[in-house]
C-alpha cells in the first residue's frame, strides 16, 4: 500500500428494501419475473373481470333493451301516465340513470373484490 492510497472503505451490506421475515413472496416473483405461473394468474384475474362485465353487460341489455319491446309489442303500456308523465319516458329517461348507476356501483365493488382475492392469492404463503 502506497502513502498517497486512501484508506480501504468499510464493506456494505446490500438488503432488499422489501424483504420479509423468512417467508417468501413467490407469487409476486411470478408476476414480476413474468413466468408461465404469473402469466396464468394474471389471465384469470382479466378473465375474471371480463366475465363480470359481461354478466352486468347482460343486466343492463335485458333491463333496459328489453323496455322499448315491450312498449312496441303492447302499445297500452305505453299509453299509461304517472304523475302526468307517460310510462316509457319515466322509465327511459328518468329511472334508467338511477339503475346505470346501480349498475357501475355493483361491478366497482365486485372488481375490486376479485382483485383482492388476486392479491390474497399472491401473498398466500405457499405450504
């Protein structure tokens, strides 16, 4: 060692930010390092989602849809007045927002509760 070298510096210990105490995290390691395990999760989460929205697709088509049918296939519905409005503009133009909204409410709640049991199902500890 030469005069003009500086002194050796102090070895430094390099620790994952996130690590846990002992247990391992092999799901999110799936879904990171993109193995054929975290892509098959990740494809039934948006399977998952897809078949909700389909499901609720399917309520607001057959809630809705199905309304101008029955006014055109029984004219005397139509024809009957509430509150001095007639029938098919208080359900189509009024009581349809309430039930969209219903609707978008129902499907928040529910996608949220099947990306929580993607995310217990990743954090689960393997047996």
């Amino acid at each position: 060692m030469a005069v003009d070298d500086p002194p050796p510096r102090p070895r430094v210990r390099v620790v994952l930010a996130d690590a846990r105490s002992g247990t391992s995290d092999h799901g999110s390691a799936d879904l990171t390092e993109q193995t054929p395990v975290g892509e098959a999760l990740v494809k039934g989460l948006v399977r998952a989602q897809l078949a909700l929205a389909l499901r609720l697709s399917l309520v607001v088509v057959a809630g809705l849809g199905t309304l101008p049918l029955l006014f055109a296939a029984a004219p005397a519905v139509g024809a009957v007045k509430v509150f001095g409005v007639h029938l098919p503009w208080l359900l189509l133009g009024l009581l349809s927002f309430p039930f969209l909204v219903g609707v978008g409410a129902a499907y928040v709640r529910w996608a949220e509760r099947n990306e929580q049991d993607f995310a217990a199902l990743i954090r689960r500890p393997e047996r």
